[in-house]
C-alpha cells in the first residue's frame, strides 16, 4: 500500500523528537523535572455535597491562584461505570459545569472540560490498562467497597481506577487535589507511571494528592461513614444547593453523642468532631480553637451555629447557580472552549504515548 509523505511526515515527526529526546537523557533518568500541573476530576452524578466542596473543589479554587495550570474535568466517563439515564445524564453535566463556576472555577485561568470530548483518555487507559495487573486493581478498597454485594459486577466499575490514572497522566499532571477516598487511586497513577517509565523511558511524572484541612467529611447518620452521593438517605448529606432550612434540619438532626460539652475527639465523638470539621474548614479555625471559643455553649446549641456557618457559605453558591443555569449556550460554550485548549496538550501527548509504545 502506497502512503503520501505527508503521512509519514506527520507520522514521524513526534517519534524523531521524542528519539531525540531519549538519547539525551538516560532512559531511566529519574532527574527530568515536569512543570507543574494540577488535575481533577469530578463525576457528574447530581449535586456535589459538602464533601466534595471540602475535600476537594476548595482546594481546586486556591490551586487557580498559586498554579499556572490547573485542569479540572467533568469525568463522565467514570460516571457511567454505573447505569445513567441520558437525559439526566446531559442535565447532569451542564449542572456540575455551572455549580463549580459558582463555586469559583475560572475557565480562564485554568481549564474546564467534559472528559468524553477528549477521545485520548480510553485510548491512553488502554495503553496503560495493558501494563496493569489483575491484583493491583482487586486490592484497591474502592473496588472491595464498590463491588460488595454486588451479583456480578461491571468491567468498567473494575477498570475505573485505570482510566483515572490516564487522565492525570496524559496531561503530565503533577498535583492531584481529591479527598482522601482517592488517594489509592493516586498511587495507583503513581505505579502505572513508574511501569511505563521504566519500559519506554521516564515520560510521565508521578503525580502527588493534595488533601485538604478536611480530606474526610463524614455521612451525617452515620459518622463512621464518609459522606457520600451513593447512600441513600439525603438528609445524611447536605447538597450545595440545598436552601438554609433544608441544611439547618439535617444539621439539627446529625447524629452526634449525648455528651453536652464541645470537645475534639475523632474516636469516641465521631459525629461532633465533624460538625466541629466543617467549622474549620470554613472559617480556618483550629477544633482546639473551636473548642476553646464554645466551652459554654451546648452541642445542641453548637449545631445551630455550625449550621448557619454552612448557610453563609452555601448560599451564594446557590443563587450564582441558579443564575448560571439560566444560560446553558454559555455553559456548553465554557466546555467547547475548555475541550479545545485541554486537546491542545492531549493531543502532543498521547501521539508521543503512541511513539513511545511503537504504535507510529
Ligand atoms: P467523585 O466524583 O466521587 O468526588 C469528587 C471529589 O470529591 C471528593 N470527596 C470527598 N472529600 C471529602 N469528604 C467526602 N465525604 C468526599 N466525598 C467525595 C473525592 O475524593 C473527589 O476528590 N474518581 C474520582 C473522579 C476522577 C478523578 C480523576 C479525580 C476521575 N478522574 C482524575 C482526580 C483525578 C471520583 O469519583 O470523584
């Protein structure tokens, strides 16, 4: 078969500069130093919680200031690992697009894209799929908590945690701001990094998690468990766009201790040392601050007030996204503007990937 030399010119060229490249640094050189890059990802799955806005989309806000890039990603993909209803699905998506603008995500500054618009990521998941053992992904304990009872459950479901590797990676991210629930599958990153680096040459960084002060918000009806979209019981998790007596109801009714005095302690008082949590986290006090300032106060009390702290905080972001929702052509407009810039760094990525792996 007869090719064109713009074929093969298009198809060599990533190949000689990545050869270039190899041959003036060792293949294993563990010194390449990767500019920063911060990356993220959320499922559109309905309305984040307070515990994704405190464990994670907080962290994404103040990121946008001290980093040159920062990539955030509607990550649809990993959203259908369980059953969507398209139609709520597409709404899904433009309502996360316009809460986490309202939350302060500047698509200016930094990128905002739905992950299918991307097509590398499954592509780079496969390549990176191939070079992952069936016993690190059964060890994760996302996978032994998300496949618990279940008769049969999907490959997606399985696989999940490789197509998170590869939208860090093929980005070269370097920072990871997510709760703590997903540092396992930032090491995971880390691992499948170091097996392809030690394969075609030291490519990919190794990403490192950002926590923050509130890497763990825990479930209101059950404060052993981390607050979560999948539990059943709403009044177990307090949604952003939930109005102040819906927050203030769920806040009086969390379960704490029938200790009356504020005090900190994770172990024995879980559900009062997460009241006490989002206090911090909003007003970056310290719980012996917290503690200090409420020595008189009871904890039926006390609950009133943490209540109204996550009213001041959640009600701007509601109003500004009721705002937003009004404009949908504006919302798909931010996400075509951010699928494009985030293409312009995939797109030289995965063809060197592609290089790397002998694919061209
Ligand atoms: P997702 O959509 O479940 O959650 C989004 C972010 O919210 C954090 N989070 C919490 N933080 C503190 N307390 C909680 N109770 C709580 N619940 C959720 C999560 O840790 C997460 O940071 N797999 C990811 C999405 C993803 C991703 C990525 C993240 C896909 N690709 C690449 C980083 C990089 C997930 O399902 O997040």
């Amino acid at each position: 078969m007869a090719l064109s030399i713009g074929f093969i010119l298009k198809n060599l060229r990533p190949a000689g500069r990545l050869a270039r490249r190899c041959l003036c640094s060792s293949v294993r050189d563990e010194n390449v130093t990767f500019p920063e890059r911060v990356f993220s990802g959320i499922q559109p799955t309905g309305i984040p919680h307070i515990g994704n806005y405190f464990g994670a989309i907080k962290n994404w806000i103040k990121l946008q200031d001290t980093n040159d890039s920062v990539i955030y990603s509607i990550v649809d993909l990993h959203s259908v690992t369980v059953p969507q209803d398209p139609t709520t699905l597409r709404e899904n998506i433009l309502s996360m697009t316009a809460c986490l603008l309202a939350c302060g995500i500047d698509p200016d500054r930094g990128i905002l894209f739905q992950q299918s618009q991307v097509p590398y990521h499954t592509e780079l998941a496969w390549i990176l799929g191939c070079n992952c053992t069936l016993s690190r992904l059964d060890h994760l304990p996302t996978w032994k908590e998300k496949s618990a009872g279940m008769k049969d459950a999907m490959l997606g479901l399985y696989t999940y945690p490789v197509l998170q590797a590869a939208d860090i990676l093929l980005y070269k991210g370097t920072r990871v701001p997510v709760g703590e629930d997903q540092t396992c599958h930032i090491e995971l990153a880390r691992a499948l990094a170091k097996i392809f680096n030690n394969r075609f040459g030291h490519y990919f960084p190794l990403p490192e998690v950002l926590l923050t002060e509130a890497p763990r918000i825990k479930s209101l009806r059950h404060p052993d468990k981390k607050m979560s979209k999948s539990e059943a019981n709403p009044k177990s998790r307090i949604d952003l766009t939930d109005s102040p007596d819906e927050i203030r109801q769920k806040v009086k009714k969390a379960v704490i201790d029938s200790e009356p005095k504020i005090t900190y302690d994770i172990d024995n008082r879980p559900g009062l040392a997460n009241l006490i949590g989002l206090e911090c986290a909003i007003t970056d006090k310290s719980p012996s601050q917290v503690c200090e300032e409420n020595c008189n106060v009871m904890s039926g009390q006390y609950k009133l007030k943490v209540a109204d702290l996550i009213v001041e905080e959640l009600t701007p972001i509601r109003l500004q996204m009721e705002r937003l929702l009004s404009d949908r052509q504006h919302l798909s407009s931010i996400l075509e503007k951010g699928r494009d810039k985030a293409m312009e760094i995939a797109e030289p990525n995965i063809a060197e990937v592609k290089s790397l792996v002998g694919f061209l």
